[in-house]
C-alpha cells in the first residue's frame, strides 16, 4: 500500500516564488533583445534563469511517499529514495528526518518538503504524522523480516 504526503500550500507558495524569479530573470536576459547589449543580459541572466524554471516545474512533485520497497522523498533539487532495511532511525522535529545507511556510510534526509511549521494548524503538522506513519510503517516491515 502506498501512502504519500504533501504539502500543497507550501508548494504552491515555493512554486509562486521560484515563478517570480523565473520569470524576472527571463525577462532580464530577453530584455535587450535586438540591442548590443543582448549578448550581456544573455549571458549573465539566462544561466540564472535555467534553475528557477526547474525548480518552479518541480514544486509540484515534492512531497514523501512510502510503499513495500521503502521511503522515496521528492526534495526541490533531487529525489532520495531509500529502503526500509536501510533506515536506522526516524525522528519527529519541525521537519521529520531520516537517519540511514547505505554501504557503510551514514546519511540524514530531512523532510522538510513537508511543509511542517504549523503555521496555519494547530493540531499535528503534518510532518508530525508523516513521521509517526512512517514508524510505524518501519516497525512493521522490521516485524515481517525479523528472520531473514
């Protein structure tokens, strides 16, 4: 069974920014298009661009979702996939973070794609319950491979 969690307010409010910013520095580097000046405003303005539509696209897909394999977070700048046999630890805080290993190495993940600052709710953030499910989750997945 799959269970994902998603911020939309917060995505929605990230995506309207990295819109602004695309959008001011498309702008810039097409603003003095005809002129001598273009090769300038391209040059400088079109790389900066580049990653604010990226990012923009990517808004809409963030979020964490877990399924039988393990945990797949879709962060702004790149998505971690990690399985359950790899996670060590999950810990409720602002944002929810993942302690795993992977050959050897220790690595932190935190969710923070999450959005959990409780700023419009009062009750449990929603990063609050993602990291209560996903617990649980673990716990019943190490329940079902005890023996192997």
């Amino acid at each position: 069974m799959n269970t994902v969690w998603r911020s939309p307010f917060w995505n929605t409010v990230t995506a309207v920014v990295f819109l602004v910013m695309a959008f001011t520095t498309t702008a810039s580097a097409l603003s003095g298009w005809g002129t001598p000046y273009n090769a300038i405003d391209l040059a400088i303005f079109a790389p900066m661009a580049a990653p604010f539509w990226f990012a923009f696209l990517r808004c809409f897909a963030l979020g964490v979702r877990a399924d039988a394999d393990g945990v797949r977070a879709r962060l702004l700048w790149r998505t971690v996939t990690i399985r359950w046999a790899e996670i060590d630890a999950i810990e409720a805080a602002v944002a929810p973070t993942i302690t795993w290993t992977r050959s050897g190495r220790t690595r932190t993940t935190d969710l923070r794609v999450l959005g959990s600052y409780g700023v419009l709710d009062r009750k449990r953030s929603l990063g609050e319950r993602a990291a209560e499910d996903l617990t649980a989750r673990l716990s019943q997945w190490r329940a079902r491979n005890a023996g192997t």
